[in-house]
C-alpha cells in the first residue's frame, strides 16, 4: 500500500509504503480524529501494521459554510467595471466626447423612451430583423430539406451554398444598395441573406445527422415517406436546427447594425450614427445597450423554445 | 435454382408462392438464400421453412450471419440473391429498442398505424407488456427491460404474422431477461405469430423455441426440434442433453458447457431465479 500524503507545509508528497522512518511534516498522531478537508492531513499509523494511512475525512461537527449564490459572486466584476466607469468620468479622467458616463447615459436613455424616440427606432429594427429572419430562415430550412433528404438536390442546393458561404455577407453590400436602393428592403435582404446560411448549414448536417437506425426502423413499420419525414427527419433535425437559429440570431444583428449606420433614416444604428455626427456618445451608448439586450432577449427567447421542443432530451414531461 | 434478388415484399410473395393463410403452407419460405460481404458468403445458400405459429430460434457464433438472415427477412437487405416469401405482416425487434426519443411511448408504439383504433391499439399493447400508464412518458426516461417491452409493444400491435426477434434480450442485466422471457413465451401463446429469434444464448433457444437452428459457416449446420414440455426447466435431463448438443455444434468445448465461464454466467443465475 503506497500512498501519497500532503503535509500542508509544502514538503511535498511523501510516500510511505515500506513503513520506514517517518517522513518530515508527516507527524505520527496515533488515535487522531479525522480531520476535516483542508487542514494539513496526517499520516496516522493508529498503531496498526507499518505502511497504513488515514484518509482525510469532513469532519462532520463542522459548521457548513453559506456560499455566496453563484449569480451574485458573478455581478461583482461588472458591478465594479460600471463603477470605475463612472468614477472616471466624475473626476474628469474620462471626456465625455470620448465615453459619456454612466448616469450621463441612464438619464439620455431614459430620456430618449420618454419622448418615444427609442420606441419608434426600436420598432423599425426590430421590424427589419423580424422580416429577414422569417425569409431568411424559411429558405434556409427549405432548402436543406430538399438537399438533405434527394441527392439531386443535395447536387443542386448544397454546393452552390457552400460557395456562396465562403462570400462575406458585408461585403455583399455595395452590390445590395444597386439591387434594391437604400429602402427596407436592402436591410431585410441582407439580413434575411445573413441568417440564412447558418440556418441552412447546421439544419442540413443535422438532418444527414438522423440515425440511420431510426431510418431502418421507418421501414420495418413501412412509413410513408411523408410520414418519414414528419416522424423521423425532422424532430431528429430539430436540435440542430435550433443551433443554427442561435447563429441566425447574432448575425441578425450584426447585419442590422452595418446596414442601418450605412445609410437609414431610422433604426436605433440610425440613431446612433446621428449621435456620432453631433458627438453624443452617450446616444452612442444607449443605442450599444439596446442592442445588447436586443441580443440577449432573442437568444433567451431561443433558450425558452428549446426547452418546450427538446423536452423528450431531458426526459422532463413538457405541458 | 436462378438467382433472383430476394421477393419479399407482400405482392411480390404471393406471385411467387401459395400465401401464408392457405392451411398448410409455411408462413416463410427461404430457397437458396445467399449473401456475400465483399466477396466472402456470410449466407452460402439458405433453405428454411417456419410454420404459422411456429417459434424458431436460429443460434450462432458472432459473426455467423444469423443477423444477415434476419434482416434480410425484415426486407433490410436489398443485396441479397434468392428466393423468400414472408408474410405480408412482419414486425422487428432489435437489440437496441430503437424508440423515437422525441416521440412518447405510446406515439412510439403506434408508429406507422393507421386508422381511428390505432392509439386504442396501442394502448391495449402496452397494457399487454405491463406499460399501462406509460403513455405519455418519453422513451429516455424507461429502463431498459421497459423499453424493450414498449418495442415488443410496438411489434405486437401489428399483429404480425412473423416476429422477427434480434438478440432482443442481449443488452438486458439477467433478472430483467427472465422477466422477458416469460412476457415473451406468454405473448407468443397469445398471439401465435411465426418467430424467428436469432441468439446466441444457447439457454434462452432452448427455453423459449419449437425448434432450433444452428448456423455454421453460412449454412444451416443444424435443424433440431425441442422435445420438452412446455414449462422448460434447466434441470431436466432432456434440456441439459441438447443444450450439450447445441454448444458441441457452435464449437464451445466440454469445459466452458459446465457454465464457468463468462458467457454462461447468466445462465446460472437464470437457474437460481426460476
């Protein structure tokens, strides 16, 4: 029996197999309780044959310790963040042409609700985006049905995409502004273009992805292949489906951003590209804001939809 | 005999033979079944008979093809040449339960009927394997033994006219088995379907079939009728004697027929239990 034991001194680890001279910081403490998790552990021979160890145990005596909960311990650097932020730029450290402060940007946002200007800039976004990702993803899920489940469209659909995958979507838009103006629609194309892909690219591998047990199952039950589908293609492609609409969903966003600063009349990216021209950069803040909690709410929505679909993952009864 | 791909569908069966309700006629038919795995025949010429209601349990090393010859009867198998009528009526039950894990238990069982009574069906077949009440739970929360009775739900409420059993009971821990097997043999009584069962659990063939078929470099090296009555104990003279018979023919020597070793172990517990 060979076992390592930590001194707590630093001494390292020392092996005490052969029952041989004690080790240094390995005191012998024959008829100790055990000790508790953390305290310097000690070799106890307890006075039976060479070469034996006690084990460290919790002492059971010992009061818990209340954890701080997890989300708390989480906020504290944020928290702290905000408030060096806004210590800098009381005491003048921080210009405010150069990052407006904290409360500066509270009260212009909340300013900018109360006037109806945030809402109505809001709407506009949320409109476009909303747009885009319906035909994006509709197409997108279209599409990889037809090239996941036929080889001739996986010969027409699939390599095609995956040429047109490799084109940054951004750099797609001088060529969008040609086509469609500077109206909704270049926003709506290019976000529906943008969410389409990964949508698209994970639906497809997670169809091809369906166990082919499952497959050898439909038959034996003879499945039509219209049931095949709605019975074993695509509940089995769901998880990866949803994969793909968390992408979609983040690169709606970035679309809607360039596509609104580059040229809009409204849109919260319009916004703040009006801030910039008159140096608000607290606008500048508000509108980064909203777009963080824009992002955060849809994937939450995503987090909510998994949960209701993919409950038979998690064997939860979903009602 | 020419070689023609496998007829298995239902149409296809009765153009090439008398139907499986005609009195008399064997339920499947198997003529020169072959089936090659790049270029070595796993399945050199098969020639089987099972006779409605007739439990047969096709036994064989790993490897051997006794798998092959099941899949090929479920019409798994599209490569495989000759000649083999089944009836319209079949279902599979696999190793693995295979149950859609985003469809509930009772979805699952139902996969594939059609009509009002479907659900009806189903649920009477899940009561039947001792599922009542299972309906609505999702296949990842079942153990084991349960879900491969909610499989066996699933091939019951076909009302097949050929069972096809593959290794149904060989993930499952011992206690669970014996449980299956009496569900089985119950089940079968009831329904009288043709069975083909493949293992490689010599016991299990013995307990369970009519008849029992040896499978030994792609031919049938065996075809022996179980002369035992019908509650089968391991005790018996007779059992012991062809299930010695049984393992000479699968090639596991005198030593390991003593039950010591690995494979056997479930055995010994089966006998402890019954």
């Amino acid at each position: 029996m060979t076992t390592a034991v930590f001194d707590g001194q630093g001494a390292g680890a020392v092996l005490d197999g052969s029952g041989g001279p004690a080790a240094p910081g390995a005191q012998a403490a024959p008829g100790t309780q055990p000790h508790r998790a953390g305290k310097p552990g000690r070799a106890a021979p307890g006075g039976g044959p060479a070469g034996r160890v006690e084990i460290a145990l919790a002492d059971p005596d010992r009061p818990a310790r209340r954890p701080v909960p997890r989300g708390l311990r989480r906020l504290l650097g944020p928290v702290l963040l905000v408030a060096l932020w806004q210590v800098g730029s009381s005491a003048g450290l921080i210009d405010s042409s150069v990052l407006a402060g904290p409360w500066t940007v509270l009260h212009t946002g909340y300013d900018l609700a109360a006037d109806g200007t945030l809402h109505e800039n809001l709407l506009v976004s949320l409109r476009r985006v909303a747009l885009g990702l319906v035909l994006g993803v509709g197409a997108a899920v279209v599409l990889a049905v037809v090239a996941g489940l036929f080889r001739l469209g996986e010969d027409l659909v699939d390599a095609p995409v995956q040429i047109l995958r490799a084109v940054p979507i951004l750099g797609l838009v001088p060529l969008a502004i040609l086509w469609f103006g500077i109206g909704e629609q270049v926003k709506i194309f290019l976000v529906a273009l943008g969410t389409a892909f990964p949508v698209y690219i994970n639906t497809f591998a997670a169809i091809r992805g369906v166990d082919a047990r499952f497959m050898e199952l439909a038959r034996t039950v003879r499945l039509s292949r219209a049931a095949v589908i709605r019975r074993v293609v695509l509940p089995g492609a769901l998880p990866g489906f949803l994969v793909g609409l968390r992408f979609a969903l983040t690169v709606s966003w970035l679309v809607l951003v360039v596509s609104e600063q580059i040229n809009a009349s409204s849109g919260i990216g319009y916004l703040m590209d009006q801030a910039r021209t008159f140096g608000q950069t607290d606008v500048i803040v508000v509108g980064l804001a909203v777009y963080g909690l824009l992002g955060l709410l849809s994937d939450a929505l995503v987090r909510l939809l998994e949960r209701h679909a993919l409950a038979w993952r998690r064997g939860l009864e979903a009602t | 005999m020419t070689t023609l791909a496998a007829a298995l569908a239902a149409s296809d069966g009765r153009a090439a033979g008398p139907t499986a309700d005609e009195a008399g006629a064997p339920a499947v038919r198997v003529r020169g079944v072959r089936r090659e795995f790049a270029g070595r025949a796993v399945l050199a010429g098969i020639d089987l008979d099972i006779a409605p209601g007739e439990f047969v349990a096709l036994l064989g090393r790993s490897g051997s093809g006794k798998s092959t010859l099941l899949r090929i009867l479920a019409g798994l198998d599209p490569d495989a040449t000759g000649h083999a009528t089944v009836p319209d009526r079949n279902a599979v039950v696999f190793q693995d339960p295979r149950l859609l894990p985003w469809a509930r238990v009772l979805d699952n069982v139902a996969l594939g009927l059609k009509g009002k009574g479907a659900r009806a069906a189903a649920g009477a077949a899940l009561a039947e394997v001792g599922l009542g009440g299972h309906e609505r739970a999702w296949p990842a929360t079942l153990s084991g033994g349960e879900a491969q009775r909610a499989a066996l739900a699933r091939a019951l409420v076909r009302s097949p006219g050929l069972l096809l059993l593959d290794e149904p009971f060989g993930a499952l821990d011992a206690l669970t088995r014996i449980r299956m097997h009496t569900l089985l043999r119950d089940l079968c009584r009831r329904h009288r379907p043709a069975v083909l069962l493949v293992t490689h659990d010599v016991d299990e063939a013995i307990l369970l079939a009519d008849r029992v078929l040896v499978l030994t470099d792609g031919r049938l090296s065996l075809d022996e009728p179980v002369r035992l009555a019908e509650a089968r104990h391991r005790s018996d003279r007779e059992f012991g004697a062809l299930r010695a018979r049984l393992l000479a023919e699968l090639g596991v020597t005198d030593d390991e027929t003593d039950g010591e070793t690995g494979e056997e172990m479930s055995i010994e517990t089966d006998v402890g239990a019954e």
